[in-house]
C-alpha cells in the first residue's frame, strides 16, 4: 500500500534527523472511495479498520506538517518551539511504524475479499 512504504521511508528520515517538506502521504484516494466502499464493504470491523487507517495517515501528515513549521517557518521563533518540534517528533516516531505495519495487513485482507466476490 502507497501510504505504508511512504511512512516506513519518512519514518527512516525522521530517524536520520532530516525533516522533509513533504510527507507523500495522502487520503485523497480514500476520501474519494469512502462512501463506495463503506456501502460495499458489509464488514463493520473492517470498515472500521480501514477508517482508521486513513485517519491515523491524515493526523500524521498534519503532524509532520506542523513539525515542519515549528522546526522552520514563522513558529520556529516561539521559546517553545524546540519542545512542540521534539513532541511532535516522538508522536511521529510511534505513529508512522504502526501505519507501516497496519498498510501491508489491510492490503493483503482487501485483496483476499476481493478475490472472494
């Protein structure tokens, strides 16, 4: 899945200490499908499941956007900045491994149900 590989690579640069300017995560696609799939897909557990997915991938590129802006754009300059940077630093550290663990999973169950239909 697109937004899994992308949060294993922006996980490996967050780690290296780089801070991207741009993320490559995107709902997009999701937000588009959303209502065909939750129609077809009868599964509540997996409605859910895949729901969350893409939340946890909006919430962190949002993350990493505002790391990018306290880390570099006009909020940089607050007292604080450093301490919301290294927040939002850790958040990302947690969160982008389990969207890279969770993408593969649910590739592999969507791709099983739809061989089964």
């Amino acid at each position: 899945m697109w937004n899994g590989e992308n949060a294993a690579r922006l996980a490996q640069e967050l780690g290296r200490g780089t801070v991207p300017v741009r993320t490559r995560l995107e709902v997009e696609r999701w937000e588009a499908v959303r209502a065909e799939f939750l129609r077809t897909a009868r599964d509540p557990e997996l409605q859910g499941r895949v729901a969350f997915f893409f939340d946890q991938v909006r919430r962190a590129a949002q993350l990493a956007e505002i790391r990018f802006e306290f880390g570099f754009g006009v909020s940089s300059e607050m007292s604080y900045a450093p301490d919301v940077e290294a927040a939002l630093h850790g958040q990302l550290t947690e969160d982008l491994p389990a969207i890279a663990k969770e993408a593969p999973e649910l590739d592999a169950l969507l791709q099983r149900l739809e061989s089964a239909a």
